[in-house]
C-alpha cells in the first residue's frame, strides 16, 4: 500500500507541527487501518499545539470545531478529497488537527460541556471510544522511501505505535474494547453504541463483554441521537460489506428493537417452505444483507433491508399454505414511514419504495407483453431491481431463471425502443379532429402498448388504431 496524497498531507502536518516545539501523532482510525493493512479513508493528527496556534501556523484553516479544540487544514497534495464542513476539492486535501484535551461531562449526549486542554497525549487518548482508535503512530519524517518502508513493514509500523490504552493487544486479538468505563463512554455519545457494533462486524472482531455488556444495558439511550445520525450510521453498517453481521450484532445488542423494531418483527415469522426453505423472514433477510457488497448504493442497501418489511403483520396461516396478503402494499406503506422517521431524502425514499413495491413483479416477467415489460424496464435504476431480485432467489430457493430471462432481455433492448419517441401527441389526435378531454389518456396508451409491441410503427398506423378503437372523430 503506496503513501498517499493525505498520508503525505497529514505528514507535513506533523512535521510542521513538530519544528514549531509541538508534540505531534497521527492518531485514531488511520492507525488502526494501517496496522490492519487497510487503506484509511483519511487522515487525523492529534497534536499538543492549541487551536490558536494550529489556525496561526497554516494559511489555509476551517475552525470549524475550534471550540472544541478540532481545526481543519487544508494543504496541497495529490489526493484533492476534502472533508470536513467549509472545505472543498480546490484548497486540496483537508486534514482533521485536533488537539490535545480532557472532555468535561457530555450533558447532550454528544459534545463535552467544557474542553481542557492539556499537554499529555496519554491524557487525551481516555476519552476516545475504543481501544483499538486510541492509538498514535509517531511517524519518521524522513522522506516518501521510509516511509513507504514503515508501511510495508507491519513489525517496524507496530514499533512507531504509541499505546497507552492496550490497542494494540486488541488489535491483535480481534476484540473491540471500550476504553475505561464503557457505560461512561457510551453516555458521552450514544451513537457510540451503533459505532461499536458497526467497527466489530467490518472488522470481524468480537465485543469485549464488559462492553458488551454496557451496550445491552444502554440501547434504550440510542433515542437522544438524532434520527440523520442513526441513519448515517445504519447506512455505513450496511454499504460497507458486512452487513448481515452487523445486524446480527444490532439484534444481539438490543439496538435493532430500538432503531428498527419493524425490521426486529421478522425474526420468528415462518415462511412457506415450498418457497423459502432458508428459513423465516429474518433469516431470508440476513441471507439477503450477506450479499451486498463493499459500496452498494445505499438504496439498494435499504432496499434489501426493508423489501420483505410487510411480511409480518400481513403473515396468515391459510388452508393450503402459508400467506402474506398484500404484504407489498403494506411494505411501502412502512417503508415510507421508516424512510420518514430516519429523514432520507425524498429522491432515496421514492427509490427504496420502488423497489419494496417492485420486487414480487419479476415473477410475472415470464408471461408479460413486450409492452409490459418494456415499461418495467422503465423503471428508474432498474438495475437496482434487477440486483435485488438476484440476491431475493439466492436467499431462498436460488432458481435464477427469471432473472436471467429479464436481465437478457434488459440487456439486449435498446434504450430507444423501451422509451421510442411518441408516434402520436395530443396535438395530433386535435388535428385529427378529437375533442381533447379524459379519453386522450386512453387514447396514447392504446397507442404506445401498439408501438411498444412493434404491431405499428407509422403515426398513420397509430391514428388508424385510434379511429379502430375510439371510432372517428365527430366533426
């Protein structure tokens, strides 16, 4: 793994730092990553130096979380990704400089009343959430080559670790650790609870079991986050590859009947087994979450999650089977309410809909008209539909024929023959002497199934299909 433009912006920094008389680290997240091999998606430095002095030194600052003692600097670098509120691609990379300090209590349940600062990293590292983030790596500043060398070589990254809480034993062992008192570090941020459960099941770690422990006693706390925070969260939980675990934890934890107690209604709700011999709706939905992919889009992420989300209060025992009567209609309508509750947008909850909505159509593909099909192909994103439908049948009976059958026919039409341009308008059917009013609806939908299913392809063959249908226009 190469040294990156933000690795070489955080470096800079810290040199920077360090030729000024400061105490200097890269700290949290990146450290962890580069123990673990990972490319880190940025870079913190954690410093000695107060925001005055950090804001004083660099010519290009955002004092953003100034107040409590977080600056923004922006270098020049090859990596032109920015983070941070204020901050964009073109004052090049943007790196997190936080310095030292002792929080005071957290009465929100989020930001520290009061920020000391102080003068001792080892200090400051107590109040971070995990062990395994606690970490500072003293780096060599003697160029890209050592560098370079420092990360290929993990005895060597190890020996420039600076470890005051026992990261590094974790790390090795695969536990996720809170540092101290983990009921303590869960009050001063709730969202610490679904962080935790989220770091363990991307990283495959297991949860110590005091802090386990804590996670169960605290869920209920998860209600003062905000709902954009929790969302945020859950989201990163099922985009970044390992979200059937993370759910599984969710549910161990007791956070998934507090953030999502529709979701946590699956777990025990039997299937028809001729359809679904996985399992109930919980396992066919984990099977389903065990499926996305690093970076799925979060639509379809969501998607997966909630596609079967009317299932529950729509399961009956009918006489022949089991049934789920008009659970998709029932699966939007909550769907909607959660997509509310947590805040999406309005462009991901109409796609999250669509596809609860759309996901029991595929099985009527077989027998559609061109037309038909041609107007589910239509369907924004319709490639989202055709991946959920993929991972809907390898959670259950795995026959792919049908999508097959759908993806090679999406595939193999041409986007101008599902949306051809409109052989005839309502201007047209005026000329033609049709008195404009409700049936000219009926009137270019007759015509537009015709021209889907190739039966006329001219507007004098469209205008004829009209007179056949509709009778002649009275003059």
């Amino acid at each position: 793994m190469p040294v990156s433009g933000q690795f070489e912006s955080a470096l800079h920094i810290v040199a920077t730092l360090r030729e000024r008389g400061y105490e200097a680290y890269l700290a949290g997240g990146c450290v962890r990553d580069l123990l673990l091999g990972r490319e880190p998606a940025d870079y913190d430095v954690a410093t000695s130096a107060t925001p005055d002095a950090v804001l004083e030194m660099f010519p290009k600052t955002f004092a953003v979380g100034a107040h409590f003692g977080v600056v923004l600097v922006a270098t020049c670098g090859a990596d032109a990704s920015a983070k941070g509120e204020g901050a964009s691609a073109d004052v090049g990379v943007i790196t997190e400089v936080a310095t030292f300090r002792s929080d005071g209590v957290y009465s929100d349940g989020r930001h520290p009343d009061e920020v000391r600062y102080t003068l001792s990293a080892a200090e400051d590292v107590q109040r971070r959430d995990f062990t395994i983030n606690g970490l500072l790596l003293d780096p060599p500043l003697r160029g890209l080559d050592s560098l370079n060398q420092l990360v290929r070589d993990r005895r060597a990254l190890r020996a420039a670790v600076v470890d005051y809480v026992g990261g590094l034993e974790d790390l090795s062992a695969g536990i996720l650790r809170a540092i101290g008192e983990p009921a303590r570090r869960f009050q001063e941020d709730q969202l610490r609870l679904l962080r935790a459960v989220r770091f363990a099941a991307r990283l495959g770690f297991t949860i110590e079991q005091g802090t386990l422990a804590a996670i169960r006693a605290l869920a209920p706390k998860i209600h003062a986050v905000s709902r954009e925070r929790v969302r945020d969260e859950l989201t990163k939980m099922l985009t970044e590859g390992k979200a059937r675990r993370g759910f599984e934890f969710l549910d161990e934890t007791g956070l998934l009947s507090e953030v999502l107690p529709e979701v946590a209604r699956m777990r025990g709700v039997a299937q028809p087994p001729q359809f679904h011999p996985e399992g109930d709706v919980w396992v066919h939905t984990l099977l389903l979450l065990e499926q996305l992919a690093p970076g799925s889009p979060l639509t379809l992420a969501w998607g997966a999650l909630l596609h079967d989300i009317g299932k529950p209060p729509t399961f009956r025992v009918a006489p022949d089977r089991i049934r789920f009567d008009n659970h998709v209609e029932v699966g939007v309508a909550m769907g909607a309410e959660i997509c509310r509750r947590l805040r999406f947008s309005n462009d991901d909850t109409h796609q999250i809909l669509a596809l609860i909505q759309n996901h029991m159509r595929f099985a009527d593909a077989p027998q559609m008209k061109d037309s038909t099909l041609k107007r589910f192909f239509r369907l924004d994103r319709f490639d989202e539909h055709l991946a959920l439908h993929r991972m809907d049948c390898l959670a259950a009976h795995g026959n792919l024929d049908i999508w097959n059958l759908v993806r090679e026919r999406y595939e193999a039409t041409p986007a101008e023959v599902v949306r051809p341009t409109p052989l005839i308008t309502g201007r047209d059917l005026i000329a033609a002497g049709y008195t404009p009013g409700t049936l000219f609806k009926e009137m270019l939908g007759t015509v537009e199934d015709a021209q889907l299913e190739g039966t006329i392809t001219t507007t004098d063959q469209a205008l004829a299909l009209v007179r056949e249908r509709f009778g002649r226009a009275i003059a």
